[in-house]
C-alpha cells in the first residue's frame, strides 16, 4: 500500500486526507491546478486546486441530490443548463430524463478532456449525448448573454475561491432567474455548511429577494466531508417544492431511473433542515 496522501486544505483547522495509491494525472490547466489520483477507498479522485471535486465512489451521493430533485420537482423539465460541472457527472444525470436539451457552460475544456478521458464511470456517453451541447465559457457572462430559456438550472461550480466567485454573487442569480421558464427552478451547490456557514447565509440571502420560493435543501456527500452539503433553491413558484409525494413517487417510475442515493422520501426529506442551518436563515 502506497504511503503517499492526498491532503485537503479548504477548511480552517480542519483536514481531510485521502491515500493516494496511483496517480493518473497532475497538470496545470489555463484555469487550475488539475489532479485524478486513485484511492482503494474511494476509487478515481478528481481534486481542483487541492479540493476534492468528485470521486466515482460518492459522486452518486451529489449528483444524483443535484439534478433528480429539480428535474422530478419540476415534473416536465424539457430544457436545462448545468453552469460548471466538467466531469460530467451532473450531465449524465439530467440526460436520464426525458429532456430535450442539456447545455453545460464549463469554463475549462481540459477538465472536460480529462474526465472523459480518466473518469468515464461519472460522465458515462454523456458528452456524446446528442441532446447535450458543451460551451467552453464563463458561465456567470455566458448566462448573462444568454437568450434562451430553461425549465432547470443547476450551478455545479467549485468553492467561491478562484474562477468560481461569480457564481455566487446575486447578479449571476438574477441572470439565471431571467433565463427560467414559468416554473422554472435554480439550484446551486452551496457549500458543507457546517464549516461554510457564510455560503449558506449568502446563498439563502440572495435567492430570497430574487425567486418566489427559496429554500435550501441537503446532501451528505462523504468526501465532502463533515457534515451536510446544502443546496441552493430557487424557484419561479412555491409549486414544485410543495409537489405531493405521491406526485413525486409517480414521476421518478416514470422516469426508470435507477438511483443509490435520490428516492422521493429522501426527495422529501432533503428539505427538512436541521436547527443550525435554519438559524443561518434567519
Ligand atoms: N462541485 C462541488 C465541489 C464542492 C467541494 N467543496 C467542498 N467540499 N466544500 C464539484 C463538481 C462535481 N461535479
């Protein structure tokens, strides 16, 4: 066993370190700092910067919360954006419903090279999908140029250190709500609130003004690590969070999709928050 280790630095006074038993590939992108490593845990790792962006043994537990629960919200999502997410996890997950486009604006093509290349258990055929079509470009201007609409839009960025900031500031937010179809949601990957706190607080903050139905809701992503992983909601109206359950359980045999985290209880249940992340939302 190799005693070589991964250590993260994203978390003040807080570590996680992943064993790194082969290296796949190391490289300085235009944009950052990219490396796919093997753990025997975990499996492929793709870190950016020195964070752990996906790994084929979690992903499931991100992507899956990321797409499925706005799409089966949304119940006849035909047209959706994914603002980051090169791997292509996010991808493949939203092509598994019976929609029509998928657009990805992902800045870095290399990231996108390279997870087709070593990550092909994430990004599956995704990229080969005719309905999904990748722009290299800054998604915060690409969005603000756009002209087309979309029923879904989900922001897979990176943490608001580097090329990713925008992503999080309001008027990015408002581009997206300009861009939504009548019932329209937003999601966006809003940081492990537990060690993240003002992500979550500004995130809440700055869809609340914009969206008639904002909310957060929760993943729990193991190499994430500690604690819960929030999400971003908004949404054009108060309907598809308040769908039925039964509703939801209809949709998602619907779709065939198979899952290893998403069921329509943990659906329901995601919006469920704990004391210490409502009491960030005032
Ligand atoms: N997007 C989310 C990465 C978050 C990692 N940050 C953290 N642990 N706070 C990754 C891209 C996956 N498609």
């Amino acid at each position: 066993m190799s005693d070589e280790w991964f250590a993260e630095t994203l978390y003040r006074d807080y570590q996680q370190r992943l064993r790194v038993s082969k290296i796949l590939h190391r490289e300085k992108t235009a944009h950052q700092d990219v490396l796919i490593f093997e753990n025997p845990y975990f499996g492929r790792v793709l870190a950016l910067d020195g964070i752990v962006q996906t790994t084929e043994g979690d992903e499931f537990a991100y992507h899956e919360m990321l797409v499925h629960v706005p799409i089966l919200a949304h119940g006849a999502a035909r047209r959706v954006a994914i603002v980051g997410g090169g791997d292509g996890g996010a991808l493949e997950e939203a092509l598994k419903h019976d929609v029509e486009r998928a657009v990805m604006v992902e800045l870095d093509p290399d990231v996108v090279a390279l997870s087709r290349r070593y990550l092909p258990s994430i990004c599956g055929d995704a990229f080969d999908d005719p309905r999904a079509e990748v722009i290299h470009a800054d998604g915060a201007a690409w969005m603000k140029a756009a002209d087309e609409t979309f029923d879904v839009i989900i922001v897979d960025s990176t943490d608001p250190v580097g090329p990713s900031v925008a992503l999080f500031e309001q008027p990015f937010y408002a581009d997206c709500r300009d861009r939504l179809s009548e019932s329209g949601i937003l999601v966006t990957q809003s940081g492990v609130t537990f060690m993240q706190e003002e992500e979550a607080r500004n995130t809440y903050a700055r869809l609340k003004p914009l969206f008639a139905d904002a909310w957060l809701y929760l993943t729990q992503v193991p190499t994430y690590g500690a604690g819960y992983m929030t999400l971003g909601w908004g949404a054009m109206s108060a309907e598809p969070r308040a769908t039925p359950a039964d509703e939801i359980e209809r949709r998602y045999r619907a779709a065939g999709i198979e899952t290893r985290y998403y069921n329509p209880q943990a659906h329901a249940a995601a919006f469920g928050l704990p004391e210490y992340i409502r009491a960030l939302m005032g």
